[in-house]
C-alpha cells in the first residue's frame, strides 16, 4: 500500500481560549486576529451536508448487521426456523458466538486506525471495510452449521471494528472539539434507529418464512447485505478524506478549515507520538477511568445490541411480536442521544450530563430486576428506562475522552482504544443475559446493568471535578504544553 503524503501539517498547538461574546461575529470580519465564527458556522452548514448524512447512514447500516443476529436468533422460533434450530446451536454456542465476534471487535480497531492515518485516505479505507463485512452478511444467509457460523461472526467483526473509530476520527479530521459532540451523537444515534429498523425489518421476514424455501432469517441477511453492498459507491464518491484534497473548498476555505482546529486538537497529523505521551494515554490513571467507564458503558449498549429480542420475550410475547416491540426503547435512546449531545456541547457540561443519564439508566435496570417476572408492563416501561442511560452518553463520553488526550498527537490512537473497550463490554454483556433465568426475568442481566450504569456515573462525576481542578492548578498535557481540559 502506498502511504498517503499529509497536506499541511497541523501541530496541534494550543492557544488560550477565547472568550466568546455576542458581538464576536460582527467584529471577527474587521479583524484577523479574532477568530471568525460567521466562517465557521457556514463551513460547518456544508461539512454537515456532507459528511453528517452519509456517516449516519452507513452506521445504520453498520448496527443493523451487527445486531442482526440477535433478531435471528429468535426470529420464528416457535416453528423451529430461527437461526438457533437450523444450525443446531445452543444458547450457550450464541454467546459464544457473539463473544468471539466482540473479541475480533476490540482487538482489530487500533489497527485499522494505525492503516487509515498513515495509508489509505479515510473514504477508501470505509469503503472496503463496508463492502467486505456487507459481502460477509450476503454470506451468512447460507450458514448451515454451527462452526460455518462462528467464523463469518469473527470475520465481520474484524471488518466492522475499524467503522465507528474510523468515523470519529475523520469528525475530529473536520470539526473543532466543541462542535463534535452532537456529530458524534447524530451517528450514534443512528444505532438507535438500526435498533428500531432491525426489528421492524425482523417482523416482515417473520412474515415471509418459507418463501423461496428459505428461513426468514436468511431473508434478513440476504436484504441488509445487499443494501451494505451498494453503499459502497456512494461512499467512494461523497465523503471527504483532508481538507487539502477537498476540491469542493477554495483554497482559503481550504486553509481556514485545517488552521481552525489548531486550538485543542484535532485535524490530520501524522507525526508521531514520544514514548512519553504513549505510555499517559494507555496508562494514567484518568485515562484508565475512561477505558473502564466505557467499558460498563457498553455492558448496557451490548445488553440492547444482541438482547433485545430476547428480553423482550422474556416478558411474555411470541418472537414475532418481541421484533416489534424492541422499537420504542430504540426510539427513546434515539431522541434522548441527540438531546443529551447537544446539550453537552451547548453548557459544556459533559460530565453532568452523562452521570445524569447514566443514573435515570441505572434506576430503570434495577427496578426491572425488582419487579416480580410477571410485571410485564411495568418491566417493559423500564426497559425503555435503561435506553436513557445506555446509547446516550456515548457521544458525550467519547467526545470527553478525545478532548483530553494526554497528546494531541495520541488521538486516533485513543479514539481506538476508546472504542476497543466496546469489544470487552460486549463481551460482558453476552454473558450475563442467562437462558436458564428466563422465568426469573433475568435478574442477572438487569442487576449487573444497573451497577454498570452507576459506575459510570460515579467515575465520570469524579473525572469532571479533577478536570476542574486541573484547569485550576494550570495543568499542561505530555508535551508540556498549555491546555483548557473539557469536562
């Protein structure tokens, strides 16, 4: 592969921050040295027209082929042709299963990264990790045995790893650090809507079982494969790499776009990291808070990814009408993530908000774990509870976690690492869901999500007042220089 030459090198210096008032715009268009906001907002209107529509869509994309397995999973199984019956797996060979794909998950993002940085231009890199996974989904409408199974999981995880980072990584490419957020959010959000799409799609193939004499989970992976596939074009041919190859900017929009992110990162960089800024951002103890804080994080995304069907019909409905009723949890965590996004960036008061969410999430989990089983109604309703705590904050989280990087040079590399600690929370969450509790209503499950969401609103509670109080003490990052921490 031939390494891509970097067009103006941005070295991430930060400046002190400016304070913004009412006039600024007025006045920025008179004089240089005043940062212009009117420019900003207008470039920012074209990169969101862009950029923002085509991400959401292949991240739908991305979580519909993700999740998919978990409608499969009980997709007609009272007539013994979900995906279970058919290959001849087990409950515990589907957690298995879904583990492993978590594993290849977390373990093939920083690479993909590392690739995309420094050899193959944002939109080419994917393009090819979305046809490859789409062409793997086309494939696994042809399982018929348990270890046929197993390897395609891992292979799509593998491709599918590298997406999101790839994605947040290209926002940080184009966007100054107060304006990622509800980006961010909007793309994530978007697996909110795969959530909901996932189920309303699973209800119509229940309705064709049989047809073509194939299983309507076959159908499920034939049709969302094939649109994957053919989104592979569109991808080439709208989304941007840097600004300098942007032919639809001027050379002074050009210009402006690179030297706008030069306050608290973020742009293209490929100079390389010391030792030093290295070992703070796999290893200091805040930057370890975040890893961690994800992780539980993740253990409620995971819960609602490959679950969601199955909870649902644990509270005592047919598999056809628990696709249907995976919905409106998608929808809250759908409406709730782009609120809680915009509102973050808006005070700058991520921290607040996520420990909010993440406890109204925790409540909503514990009271379904204490709940008799057969408060169907009332369990239902805190589902749509724990939505608020699970999606949500990871825009919020994720933003907060690249903003304060030890080195603005480390954040792909922490974008990675950030996001590889979904694999282990999937991981976790795959296994805490158990078969045999079903007529329990799954107090496992739901008990270890509540104490999940209050670690999480314990440690990023903690981590908003010690960036308070480093932004006190004048704190400066890995390479010694100034910076205005985020919280």
């Amino acid at each position: 592969m031939e390494k891509i030459e970097p067009s103006e090198h941005l070295e991430g210096n930060v400046e002190v921050e400016r304070k913004k008032d009412a006039s600024l715009d007025a006045a920025t268009t008179n004089n240089p040295e005043e940062f212009d906001y009117a420019r900003n907002k207008r470039l920012n209107r074209r990169l969101d027209i862009r950029i923002l529509p085509l991400c959401c869509w292949l991240y739908l994309l991305n979580f519909l082929d993700r999740g998919n397995i978990g409608n499969a999973k009980v997709l007609n199984q009272e007539t013994g042709n979900d995906l279970l019956h058919t290959t001849n797996m087990t409950p515990t060979n589907y957690a298995l299963t879904v583990s492993l794909f978590s594993v290849a998950y977390a373990l093939f993002e920083v690479p993909s990264n590392w690739i995309m940085k420094h050899y193959i231009r944002p939109s080419v890199w994917l393009a090819v990790l979305l046809g490859c996974w789409g062409a793997l989904t086309l494939g696994f409408a042809g399982v018929k045995n348990y270890p046929t199974v197993i390897v395609l999981r891992m292979l799509i995880g593998v491709f599918e790893a590298g997406f999101f980072p790839g994605i947040v990584y290209l926002i940080t490419i184009w966007y100054r650090h107060n304006e990622r957020s509800v980006r961010i959010a909007l793309v994530i959000a978007f697996c909110n809507l795969a959530g909901a799409f996932g189920g309303a799609i699973a209800f119509g193939m229940a309705t064709v079982n049989g047809a073509g004499n194939l299983e309507g989970f076959r159908w499920l992976f034939i049709i969302e494969g094939t649109i994957t596939i053919l989104s592979v074009v569109p991808t080439l041919l709208i989304l941007p790499d840097y600004p300098a190859r942007a032919k639809f900017l001027s050379p002074s929009e050009k210009s402006f776009a690179e030297d706008r992110l030069k306050e608290r990162g973020g742009g293209y960089n490929r100079e390389h990291a010391t030792r030093k800024e290295l070992v703070q951002t796999l290893f200091s103890p805040r930057m370890l808070a975040h890893y961690f804080a994800y992780i539980a994080n993740v253990v409620t995304q995971g819960s609602f990814t490959f679950f969601t069907p199955t909870i649902v019909t644990g509270l005592g409905y047919t598999s056809i009408q628990a696709q249907l009723l995976t919905v409106p949890p998608w929808v809250v965590g759908f409406v709730v993530a782009i609120l809680v996004s915009y509102s973050a960036d808006h005070f700058n008061a991520r921290g607040y908000h996520i420990t909010v969410s993440s406890v109204i999430g925790g409540i909503g989990w514990l009271s379904a774990g204490l709940l008799p089983p057969t408060a169907y109604t009332s369990r239902y309703g805190c589902l749509c509870m724990a939505a608020v705590g699970a999606f949500p904050v990871a825009p919020a989280m994720t933003n907060l976690t690249v903003c304060n990087t030890p080195s603005m040079l480390t954040i792909p590399l922490v974008i990675a690492l950030h996001n590889s600690c979904a694999g282990i929370g999937q991981v976790i969450a795959q296994w805490i869901w158990k078969a045999d509790e079903a007529k329990d209503g799954y107090p496992t499950g739901n008990f270890v999500c509540a104490a999940c969401n209050f670690f999480v609103a314990i440690v990023i509670l903690s981590l908003r007042l010690w960036y308070g109080r480093m932004n006190r003490k004048g704190v400066k990052d890995a390479r010694g220089e100034k910076r205005i921490w985020a919280y």
